[in-house]
C-alpha cells in the first residue's frame, strides 16, 4: 500500500489533483484511514493511475473519463470518435494560420489597403422579389436599372419593400449582365405577375462600408476564403444594398453585403 505522497511520486499525479479525482470518483483510494484521514493506494491503481493520463493527454475530459473505465467496451468506438475531433479540430487550425498569414500580409501593407472583416456561412431564405434583367456596357449603369424597376412599381407599395440585390450574371460576352431585384411582400404575388423567388441557399458573405472602390480587393479576398475552406460557386454572385447611393449621399455610409453562393468543392 502506498500513502498519497508515495503514490503521488509514483504516477506524477500531484497530491491535490489525486484528491480531486477521489471526489470526481475517477480513482478512489483503496482506504481512507478514520483516526487520521491518511489515503492509501495499491500497486494495481498505479495502471489505473497511467490509463487516467493517457485519456487525460488526448483531451477527454473527466467526467467522461470516468464512464470510459466503468464501461471499457466503449472505449474502441469513443477512442475512434475522439481521433476524428481532433483531426477535425486541426483541420481548422490549420485553416486559422493560413488565414492569419494572410491578415499578418494586409497588416504589413498600407493603411489603405488594410480590409478587416468576418465571412460569414449561412443559409439564406427563399425571398419574393420582382426582378429586372438588363446588358449594361458598365457597372456605372446599374443606377439605370434600378430606376427602371422601380417605375415598375406602384408608389403605395414601395414603403413594404424589402432588400435590395444586384445578381451579377455569368456572361462571357463583353456586355456586363445584371439582374437587379427588390423584395415584396407575399402579400403583392398577385400584384405584381414577374414576381419570383429568389433562393440562393448556402452562401458566404461579407459586410462592407464605403464607396465602391475597394469592391475588387473584397472579392479578391473572397476567392482566397473559398479556396482554403474548400468551397467553390454554386450560382451568381450578388450585392444586398442595405443603404446605397439611392438612400445616403456621402459614400462613407454605403452598406453592401457582398454574397456568395457556394457549395464544396467535394460535392
């Protein structure tokens, strides 16, 4: 039998982590003296004591530690369970110090050129929209578009309206192709009879303030993001203006929300 110090020195489990383990259940002493409270452990808890650590070591926590040893039948699919979080767990910090590369590169670059900003993954909602295609021969004529498609709607109506979204269409040709479109309520379907759903799924997505200038270097950046976490286009690219020349007139209040739809490159 060996006393807590002995046993401590043994299996390099301080005294006070031996303790702690005796309250959590994890390993008991074998007896516990009345008259003095002195713990005593047996050569066999020392194998007990190793297999602690070595689950201790992969990062299970223990609590579930304790329900391993009481249930070692377990323990093969939990092992194989534990292996593919960690693999998962540094996948992604890989991913994080290739990124962090990347933003240790802007931070070295001019104050101009600094662009700090989360890319978020979500599922976006189907919307009731009514759309307006057109070929324009410049970005500059997207202004065009808009006021086309809000001819075409009534004035008692425009205070319901929803988002405002620019779909950039794929076109090898040299004339620039815009679908621009504004979100109705469900309640003006019947109203308006070009009216669609827009539902572009999953997309990643980044909010952006200030003129448009630096719309290149965002979607620059955005190609980077889709390339290390293994996504690739899944449909259009497009703007959400949540304010826009048409709303604010200095260019330092502009909000666009710049979307991608994606899919993984594996799929």
């Amino acid at each position: 039998m060996f006393k807590i110090s002995e046993f401590s020195e043994l299996t390099n489990i301080s005294p006070r982590m031996l303790r702690h383990y005796d309250k959590l259940n994890v390993l008991k002493p074998k007896t516990i003296q009345k008259e003095n409270g002195y713990r005593y452990y047996t050569p066999e808890q020392i194998n007990q004591a190793n297999q602690i650590l070595s689950l201790k070591t992969i990062g299970i926590p223990l609590k579930e530690i304790k329900s391993l040893l009481e249930n070692e039948d377990d323990m093969s699919d939990y092992l194989a369970r534990q292996r593919t979080l960690l693999e998962t767990e540094l996948a992604e910090k890989k991913l994080q110090l290739t990124y962090l590369g990347l933003l240790e590169e802007k931070s070295a670059a001019a104050n101009s050129e600094i662009i700090n900003y989360p890319i978020e993954v979500r599922m976006m909602k189907e919307t009731l929209v009514l759309p307006y295609r057109q070929k324009v021969e410049s970005y500059y004529h997207e202004e065009q578009l808009w006021q086309t498609l809000f001819a075409k709607i009534n004035l008692q109506d425009r205070a319901t309206l929803g988002n405002s979204i620019a779909v950039f269409q794929n076109d090898l040709s040299d004339s620039i192709d815009i679908e621009v479109m504004i979100g109705i309520p469900k309640k003006l379907k019947s109203t308006y009879s070009k009216a669609t759903l827009f539902a572009p799924g999953l997309i990643a997505s980044v909010v952006v303030s200030g003129t448009y200038e630096r719309m290149p270097k965002v979607h620059e950046d955005m190609k980077t993001w889709l390339r290390l976490n293994e996504y690739i286009l899944s449909g259009n690219v497009f703007n959400i203006y949540h304010s826009s020349p048409a709303t604010e007139e200095q260019e330092e209040l502009y909000i666009t929300e710049i979307c991608y739809p994606i899919k993984k490159a594996s799929i």
